[in-house]
C-alpha cells in the first residue's frame, strides 16, 4: 500500500498549483486528486480558486491527500503546501507562488531555465526546485501544459501510481476528444521522463522566512497612502501582461511593415508604438516604431491581422521581451 511521504500536523500531504487561466491547472488538480483517491487508496480532496475566471488571469489549484482513518474537514485553500507546481514561470513578477513552502518542499516549474537560476528569481532560500520544459513539450506534441506538468507532478510524487494516471488520461478524453488521447498520454510521458530536479540546504546561520498568509493585501489601513488612493490596482499604464502569455509572443519585422494599423485596430491592449514622422514627400504619417511587451499578453491577433507577415508567431524565450520592448513614452509611468 501507497504511504505518503510527509504529513503536517493534522495529517494531510497538500498540493498547491500556482497558475493562470487557460493552462488546465484546475483540471490537473481534479485529475490529481482522482488518481491519489481511486488509484492509490488514499482520503482526498481537490478545488479552485479562482479571481476573475479570464483567461490569463491567475488561478491556483488545491489538493489535499491524507491517510483514510484521517477525516478531511479543512478546504481552505492551501498555506503550507509540500509540493507547488508553478505552470506559468513569470507569475513569480506579481504574485509569491513559493508563499509558505517548508524547508524541504518541492517546487515544480515551468521553464526552460536551470534549477540555479530559478532559485536566484524566485528568491528561494532552501528546498528542491525542479524544471521542465512542459511548454516546448506541450508544442511538439500539440497538445496542454497542463498535462506535461502531470507528468512531472508524479515523477516528485511516488506514492501515486503513474499507471492509473494513464488511464485516468484516457478515460477523461476518450469520449469527446479521441483525437486528443495519444497526444496527451505522450505529453504526459514526457512530463515524467524529462523533469530535472536539484535540492539546495539553507545555508548556515538563515531561516526560513516566517509564513504568511498570501491573501494578506499589501495595502492596508496603516500601509496604504495618504487618501486611501490605491495606485497600482486597475491601473492600465503600470499594468504588467507578460505574465498572461503562455509560450508565444509576437516579433515585429521593420522591413516588412507597410505602417498600416491593422495590427493596432485589433490589438486589444494598445502594445504597438507609433511616431509621427514626415513620408519620402515630407507629408506627417504615423509609423510603428515597435510593440511595448509589457502590455502584450500573446493573444497574436495582430499576428492574424497583419498583410505584409511583418508580424510572425514565436516561441517566446527568456529575456527577448525586456530586449526588444519599445516602451510607450509615458510622462508620468516608470518605463
């Protein structure tokens, strides 16, 4: 029989997935909890929560195992969890998805990055990080994220049986999406085989920080500025995007660009950056200088919208938005 391989202090064994919507982590949750309780004989429980439900916003995913003479009457969400499988690497910008992790927690990351430098951006101080790529995966095998970060989550967690989950897989698509159960059983195939993980010890003399509660806001009555004005919250020019994109990213082509705004008519965000500048006549026209990443959440509909295929869709990689970002020229924003 299945033994789980760590309880806190009243008996249970927790999951947390830090996500955003559209990449399937509610459904791993469920698909989680489904193999630990029917496949591997434990107590369990899994459910959401979520903010505005849009896709690309965040959402996490709470599962909850424990031994069945353990009754589980807590579904608050999860605080201290012993494994975080993070599906979106840049939500580390806005929201702590390491929040409350134990000194020897596992933390399961999508990412094309190395486990050090994961560690430096995250700010972790001890524990084990594991990556894989489940996006590139995910690509090449046309098919979810969601399900190569499954394949991962059971590489990290043993007590679950990896061959019930295959069926767990099938008998979910079957039905409705035949088509889709090879790609996603070998997608989850790879989950498994090519995660990489590296634990690092606290070194001498620190602690863990103290834990907190995640949804403690920053700004409260003794935190927040004078009137009570919230400034970040809502607002359209600090907002940040990059977070929402999941994989792809559009890449402007100056040769290519005939300046003629069908990509700005369907942006939804305003990304692309115009100058007026005088035409070979001298006349003023409106030319694309270029798209302010920070704004662009990868939806590519500029991308469909584009004549000239001055705008192309690509895999996004580390760094090419912060070095190719032209920032809108806002007088009173930091760019």
């Amino acid at each position: 029989m299945a033994v789980l391989p760590k309880q806190n202090e009243l008996g249970f064994f927790e999951i947390r997935l830090e996500s955003i919507g559209g990449l399937g982590a509610n459904l791993a949750g469920k698909m989680l909890a489904e193999a630990g309780v029917v496949g591997s004989g434990f107590n369990g429980v899994s459910f959401s929560s979520y903010g505005s439900e849009k896709k690309g916003s965040p959402v996490k995913a709470h599962i909850r195992f424990c031994d069945l003479d353990t009754n589980i009457r807590d579904t608050t969400p999860v605080e201290r969890p012993h494994v975080v499988g993070i599906f979106h690497e840049n939500l580390s910008k806005t929201v702590n998805v390491i929040s409350g992790i134990y000194e020897d927690s596992v933390v399961l990351v999508n990412s094309s990055k190395t486990p050090d430098q994961l560690k430096e951006k995250m700010k972790l101080l001890g524990g084990t990080i594991a990556v894989v790529d489940a996006t590139g995966i995910a690509l090449e095998e046309n098919n979810r994220v969601n399900m190569a970060m499954l394949g991962g989550l059971f590489r990290l967690c043993d007590f679950l049986d990896f061959e019930h989950m295959k069926g767990i897989i099938r008998k979910s698509l079957e039905k409705k999406y035949p088509q889709a159960v090879e790609p996603a059983l070998r997608t989850f195939q790879r989950g498994y085989d090519e995660v990489k993980s590296q634990s690092f010890k606290l070194a001498e003399g620190t602690a863990m920080p103290a834990f907190k509660r995640w949804d403690i806001p920053a700004l409260g009555y003794e935190t927040q500025p004078l009137g009570g004005m919230i400034t970040n919250p809502g607002n359209s020019v600090l907002k940040d995007l990059s977070i929402s994109r999941n994989g792809m990213m559009p890449h402007f082509d100056d040769d290519k660009c005939i300046h003629c705004a069908a990509c700005d008519t369907a942006c939804p965000d305003f990304c692309f950056v115009w100058e007026e500048q005088p035409d070979k006549k001298g006349r003023p026209q409106m030319f694309l200088q270029g798209i302010d990443y920070q704004y662009c959440k990868g939806c590519l509909k500029c991308v469909v919208a584009c004549p000239t295929e001055a705008l192309s869709s690509e895999r996004e990689t580390d760094g090419y938005g912060d070095e190719h970002r032209v920032p809108h020229r806002f007088a009173w924003a930091a760019n």
